[in-house]
C-alpha cells in the first residue's frame, strides 16, 4: 500500500469514480506508513493509522514524503458512487512533527469546508472533541486525481504518547442511538411508541419511532395503510457483519455484499423484513394473514425480550456512561497533578538560582572594589603617585592574600572589566588641588569638578580625553592604531594608551553607575567610549584644517 509519485500519478489517472470498491477492500487496521523501500520494525514518526472501530473509515493510505500522506476513505455500503465520512486514529507520532493529510477521494463538489468548517481532533490526555483551525484546511480540485476534490488539512503532533483521532464531525455511533433508543423505551412514555420495522442489509435492527398524542395514535396507525411505505435503506461502513443485533464490538469487519454462513443471500433477508412489516401493519387493523408469518413471530420475542428486562434504580447505560466520564475527569486531573508537580519543582530551582546569582553579583561587586583599591595601593608603592595617599588607604587592603592579588590583576587586564559603582568623593582623592584618577593619571580638580555636571555620555568622554590627553596629543593619535578604510592612502597613527582608555571607561562606569543599575544598559553605554573619543579626535583635526585654511587665506590678504 506504499507508492512513489509515480504510483500516485498511475492511480489518479485510474479515477475513483469507478472501480473504487476493488482498490478499497476493507478498513486499515494498525497499518503503519512507512517509505517505499524501508524494512524492519517501524521508527518513531512512522505514522501507525487505524479505522477498526466503530464508526471508523479509512480504506487506504499512500506514503507520499515524511510530512505528507494520502488517504482513501471507503465509500457507502450501497452507493459505491458516496464517500465524504471519515474517522480514523493516529498514533506512534513524533514530538513537534508537523504532517498534511490529503483526502484525495472526496465524491462531493461543494462542501462546508470551504465554508470555514474543519475537521474534528481529540487524543488520549484530551478527550473533548476540538475543531482545527479554518486557515489549516484547504479544499480544493487536484489536478494529480483527475482534477477530483481534495480535502487537505495540516497538523502538528505535540505528544509522543497520546493516540490522535480524526473525524469529517462529531461521530454519533449506531450503539450509541440503540442506547439512547432503549432509555427513552424503560421510560414508558405514553406519546412514544419504538417498533420494529426490519433489518438493513447488515442485519441491523430498522425501529420504527412514533411521538404523537396518544388520543391520535390509532388513527395515525389507521392513515399510515392507506399510504404506500417506503423501507430505507441503512448505509453503514463502521458495524460488524453479524447476525445478531444485541453485541456490537469495537473491531469491524468489511461490509460487503456476499453470502451468509447459512447459504442464503442477503436480498432474502431483505424480503423476510418488508414481509414482517406488512405482517405488523395488518395486525394492527385486525387482520389475520393465511400463512404463518415466522418474522412476526420474530418480533414478538424481540418485544418480550425487553420488556421482561430487570428494572434497576439506575439504569445501567446511564451508570457506565457515569463511570466513563468519572474515570476521565481522573486522568485529566492526574496529568494536570503532575504538571504542577513539574511546574514547582521548576520554580523552585529557579528560586535557588536566583539566590545564587544575587549573591554573586555582591560578591562580585566587592571584589570590584577591592581590585581598584589594590591598584591604587601599588601603583602609589611604584612611586606613580604622592606618598601622602598611603595613610589613606585602609590598611587591611594593602596586604591582600596573593592568590586573590594574582586574581585581581588578572580581572584588571581584561577589557570587560568594569569596576563597581563607589561614591566619587570616596574613590578619587583630590590633593593639592589634583584630582588622582588612578594608574598615576592626575588632572585639575577645578575642571574635575565641573565636568561632573557635564550633561550627556559624549560630552563627559569627549571632556574627559582632552583633560587626560591634551588636544596636542589628541590630533596626532587613533583610538585603535587602524589606519581609516575610507582612504586608500591613508597612514595609521599611533593608539592611545590603553591604560588610559580604561581610566576614561572607569570614569564613566561611576557615572553611570549613579544613574541605573541595569548592567545591560551600562554594557552598552560604555561599549560606546571608543566612537566618543574617535569624534572628538576627528573635531579637533577638522578645526585644526580650518584654523589652516583661515591663516593661508589671511596670509595671501
């Protein structure tokens, strides 16, 4: 049953109008899809289909690629020429595998799908009956069958374990209305009235369903001989073919039209049922037929038959249908239990991680801060700054441990360091009216003080490196050493130290740091030191060429 593309294109030029009940014999039954040329047990994600149940109809199904397949539903019992029902499971799915399933034999041209009406879904841990969404359903004529219309719809699997059902809408089975048939009969109500009218070409028990007055049921029963009867016709792909009307189980069994155990046909059947109509309805009026009618006298056991059944102060369908219902609300409430039970222990680790992490980060802060302040003490033990600073300083800082020296040296070469935010009156020592900015780098306390007022990220860096540097410097440096792409000829300039590109990121990561706390919003405000400093070497080399300009133009006045 598995088929290439050319196989597909053989049989939809075939057709399925015709000779349809020969390429479809029989539900499928645990019939699992796999590719053309696979052997051996099936993998996960190779589709499992099965329509042996009641109600169910799937003939056939084509392996067309991994995320498409093409099925065949089987057509009436007497009407080859009708097939629209269909229902059938799916099961040894993968997670998050996404499939589109072509119902390629449609006998209908106009139909509610292309109305906005979907296909029907449910599964194991979701028992309710759900609707597909409109947008993933498509019906439409397919040129590779016959230009015939197809039924088209897309879906994606999210649980390995669960057994996926799909239906053209909710499935309302034979058993199902006898049960609903034999509650409204043990009430005994007196405007309705259940009789045998016959058996469908499967044997299956034909009632005949009065409501009425019961005032008016006799003449009602006197108008209906003086009329012809017509005997329908009960089409049914999704029972047994059985003889007896009492046990329906979940496996079916192709219905097709052959002959009985006993040798007769099943057109004798047929006769046997219109004949025991007739023999009821003449029975009614007071007539008496000549020959022994053996169908009446089938229906007169049937009759007593459940009229003699036991009374029970909760009828039984109604208690199994109770229990059913109980036994779901259970499983559903066991998964939603455990996914709570998941859900906590989820929240719970991530608490723990939380708290972690918050102290971390502290930790981390005062690490920071140790680190500037060893810095500090050994460059001033260097002699890069006065001695004065050295009774400042806290005296349990200025002899650390060595490996947490070792470690700190290490974290300050790096260019993701950052200090932590300490008070500037605290960190910056302002001495004979210098302030030492750290790494033997001292400016004036005056232009110190009012750069702090500066407002903006680029006017305090672009500020900052003409206090550090000078603009002499300045003109003759880049930030990188790279020389420009812009031009071809271009010569590169010396880089500016980096020691003191690190003092300019301190400076700012103390400003910043007193203004938020969002590390993400530092990390990107100080990622922008480097483009501040590369603008403002380039205003001051732009008004270097027009202070040029303007004394060659004096000059030559």
């Amino acid at each position: 049953m598995k088929t290439n593309m050319a196989e597909r294109s053989r049989t939809a030029d075939t057709g399925y109008d015709i000779g349809i009940d020969e390429v479809i014999t029989g539900n499928l039954s645990k019939y699992s899809a796999v590719p053309p040329g696979y052997y051996g047990q099936p993998k996960r994600g190779h589709l499992l289909f099965d329509a042996c149940f009641e109600s169910g109809n799937l003939g056939r199904v084509d392996y067309i690629t991994e995320f498409e397949y093409d099925l065949f539903i089987r057509p009436d019992t007497c009407n080859p020429r009708f097939r629209v029902w269909f229902n059938f499971t799916v099961e040894n799915v993968k997670e998050s595998q996404r499939v589109i399933f072509n119902i390629v034999n449609f006998s209908k041209t106009k139909s509610l799908y292309r109305d906005g009406m979907a296909p029907m879904v449910k599964s194991t841990s979701r028992p309710k009956w759900q609707r597909l969404p409109p947008k993933n359903v498509y019906y439409y004529r397919c040129p590779d069958h016959r230009k015939n219309y197809v039924m088209s719809f897309a879906f994606c699997f999210d649980r390995e374990e669960d057994v996926y059902q799909f239906a053209y809408c909710y499935p309302y089975t034979y058993t199902r209305l006898q049960h609903y048939l034999d509650n409204l009969q043990k009430r005994d109500m007196d405007y309705f009235c259940r009789e045998f009218l016959g058996c469908s070409v499967q044997q299956r028990q034909l009632d005949l369903l009065t409501v009425t007055n019961p005032e008016d049921k006799t003449d009602l029963e006197n108008s209906v001989m003086q009329k012809k009867i017509k005997i329908p016709k009960l089409s049914l792909n999704h029972l047994e073919e059985t003889g007896e009307t009492a046990d329906y189980g979940d496996e079916d069994i192709e219905l097709r039209h052959c002959k009985r155990k006993d040798g007769r046909k099943q057109n004798e059947g047929t006769h046997k049922s219109i004949e025991a109509v007739v023999a009821r309805l003449e029975k009614q009026n007071g007539m008496s037929l000549s020959s022994n009618s053996s169908p009446e006298a089938t229906f007169m056991e049937s009759s007593e038959r459940l009229n003699n059944m036991d009374d029970a102060v909760v009828p039984r369908v109604l208690y199994e249908e109770l229990l059913r219902s109980y036994q779901q609300q259970q499983e559903e409430m066991r998964h939603i239990q455990q996914e709570l039970e998941r859900t906590r222990r989820q929240l719970v680790q991530q608490a723990k991680k939380l708290k972690e992490y918050g102290t971390l980060v502290s930790e981390m802060k005062e690490l920071r801060d140790l680190n500037r302040r060893l810095q500090d003490v050994l460059l001033l033990r260097l002699g890069s700054g006065p001695a004065i600073e050295l009774e400042k300083v806290n005296p349990e800082s200025i002899d650390p441990e060595p490996e947490v020296q070792k470690t700190f040296s290490e974290e300050a070469n790096t260019s993701t360091y950052y200090p932590a935010a300490v008070p500037v009156m605290d960190k910056y020592i302002l001495e004979n009216g210098k302030v030492h900015l750290g790494s033997g780098i001292w400016v004036d306390g005056e232009k110190w003080h009012q750069l702090q007022v500066t407002q903006g990220d680029s006017k305090y860096t672009k500020n900052l490196a003409v206090m550090i540097w000078g603009t002499d410097v300045l003109k003759n440096r880049s930030v990188t050493g790279v020389a420009t792409k812009k031009k071809k000829d271009a010569i590169p300039k010396p880089p500016l130290s980096p020691h003191k590109l690190s003092i300019v990121r301190e400076c700012l990561y103390d400003r910043i740091a007193q203004e938020t706390v969002d590390e993400t919003e530092i990390a990107q405000r100080l990622s922008k030191v480097n483009k501040y400093i590369c603008e403002k070497i380039m205003d001051i080399n732009k008004s270097c060429k027009n202070e040029e300009k303007r004394e060659a133009k004096y000059n030559l006045q």
